[in-house]
C-alpha cells in the first residue's frame, strides 16, 4: 500500500514537473534521480491512470463565406460550420456533434419539449451528451423506430440518453418507423401513447434529427423498411433520402403521399412548425437529401462539416 502510495505521488509530482513547470524529461531525470525512459514511462502511467488527462483546445475556424451563403441560399436561421481536421469519419462527426453540444443549453428551456429522432449520426450525439441543469424536459420519439428485421436502430437507448443528459421524462412510439398499409398506420397512431406523443410534438419548442442519404449503406435497409426492387423504382422516381422517416424528393417535398400514410410518427407539417429544428450531419454524400431538407423548411439550424457544406452547395 505504501509503494503504491508513493507510485502515485511521484506520478503526480513528475506530471506537475513536465505539464506546469515545462521541464524536459532530461531535467526532471536528473532532479528525480532516475533516467529518461523511467519519466517517459511514469507519464504514460499517469494517462493510463487517468492522473492526466489531455485535452486539446481547437482554434476557431471560420467558415463565415460559407455558412452566409447556405443562409441566403435557404430558410436557415444558423448555419455552423467545424472544419475537418483529420481524415477519418467518426472524429469528423464527432466534432460536428461537440459544436451541437455546444449551443445546445441554449435551445432548452425548463418545462420544454424536446423531439429526437433516431440513426447512426443521432446515436453518436447521444453518446456525448453531457448533463445539463433543466427541469421538467419532456423528451420524445419523433418516428417508430422498431426494426422488421433482427437490426438494433438504437432508437430506444438514444431517446434514454437525451431524457437522462436533461433529468427528463422520455415518450417513446413503440411501433416501427413504416409499416405496410395507411390503415396499419392509422390503427396504431390510435393507441393512446402514441397519440400522446403526436399531441405534444404539437407543442414541441426543439427538435434534434438528421437525413439519411437514399442508398446503402442505410439504416432503412438494415430495419427491411424497403428492398432492392423498390428502391430501384423509388431512386429512379427521384427520391433523394428521408427525413425522420419521411421520403422526401429533390425539393424536400414528400416523395410519395401513399407511401408516406404508412409512416408511424410526427408529420412533416408539425416538425415544420416547431421553431428550432437541429439538423445535424457530416457525410458529403448526404449533399442531396441534405439540400432538398433545407428547401423544404425542415431546418432552422444546420450543423454540418466542411465537405457536408460543400456537398450541399454544389
């Protein structure tokens, strides 16, 4: 007990010696009495330890030019715009993630309602999500999101994690995002959960959801929502994506009214109409269904890469 004790207090001491008082490994060998490779090796403990921690303050980069433009090219309130700084994709969207993060205590209020919606990019904000100081938050589901086939969406530990990083209440629609006839959907939209979400999404001050590119890979093919003939059919009819499991075409109208009505969730028209709607995204192939969000009113905000932003202005 004693070794160890004294283990990390040199730890601690030779981490204060090289990170506060900028001494050289050589230096503080010879003050320590030990060699080179030993503080080498004693630094890494402390970080395997968790004595240190790193952290790594980003300059600000500004993409004032760009985020003006998407302004004035769609109905966007806020374009916020994080330069991609490695090339690798989840550090890109995690950084995109970190600046929704960052704005997001503006966007909640006590007492409020929150929507979310579910997929990969939604899955990795969560992850992230630190604790905020709210009250009385009501955090709810904005589409099904049970899957056909044996494929986990996440959609049930996302709404969690949003609910627990605000001390909230989570509303879940337990049903899956489409399901094969209007009649089906309008029968399981009469259950009383379900219509309890549909009636406060009406009053939904916040939004936070993505767009999925129409193609694979894709979280609807991996949930069975559509197979390969009718995405041929539904690719060559010009459907760009879907938005919180809505389809939508190039100018971010709904792609097809009949395959809409078996959509389980909040309707296009009301998440139109919620007044801070977070849409978030960081991959360029998303260019598209991104650029036919933003005409069709789905965003007020926009979190995006650089290359995602360049995508959409093409």
């Amino acid at each position: 007990m004693e070794k160890d004790t004294y283990r990390i207090n040199q730890i601690v001491r030779i981490s204060k010696l090289y990170y506060e008082c900028n001494l050289g490994q050589v230096q503080i060998a010879e003050k320590e009495g030990i060699s080179k490779s030993t503080v080498s090796r004693l630094l890494k403990m402390g970080k395997d330890l968790g004595i240190i921690e790193v952290h790594i303050k980003e300059p600000a980069m500004m993409y004032t030019d760009l985020e003006d433009e998407l302004t004035r090219r769609f109905p966007l309130k806020r374009a916020t715009i994080v330069p991609v700084m490695v090339d690798n994709p989840q550090i890109v969207l995690n950084d995109v993630c970190a600046a929704l993060i960052a704005d997001l205590p503006r966007y909640l209020e006590n007492d409020a309602t929150l929507g979310i919606a579910w997929g990969t990019t939604l899955e990795s904000l969560s992850a992230m999500l630190p604790h905020f100081r709210c009250q009385g938050i009501s955090v709810l589901q904005l589409t099904g999101g049970y899957s056909r086939l044996a494929h986990e969406t996440s959609a049930l530990s996302i709404l969690q994690r949003f609910a627990s990083s605000v001390d909230g209440d989570a509303y879940v629609i337990p049903a899956p995002a489409i399901v094969d006839t209007p009649d089906i959907a309008q029968a399981i939209e009469k259950d009383s959960q379900i219509q309890k979400v549909m009636t406060m999404a009406k009053r939904c001050q916040t939004a936070i959801y993505s767009a999925g590119a129409f193609g694979r890979p894709s979280v609807i093919f991996e949930m069975g929502i559509i197979d390969d003939a009718q995405y041929a059919k539904m690719a060559a009819d010009g459907c760009v994506g879907d938005c919180c499991g809505h389809f939508l075409n190039a100018q971010g109208e709904i792609f097809d009214e009949a395959l809409d009505r078996r959509v389980v969730g909040v309707s296009l028209d009301t998440i139109r109409n919620i007044p801070h709607r977070l849409l978030i995204a960081s991959d360029p192939r998303k260019g598209k269904v991104l650029k036919a969000a933003l005409q069709g009113h789905m965003a007020s905000h926009l979190y995006v890469d650089v290359k995602t932003a360049e995508a959409i202005l093409k």
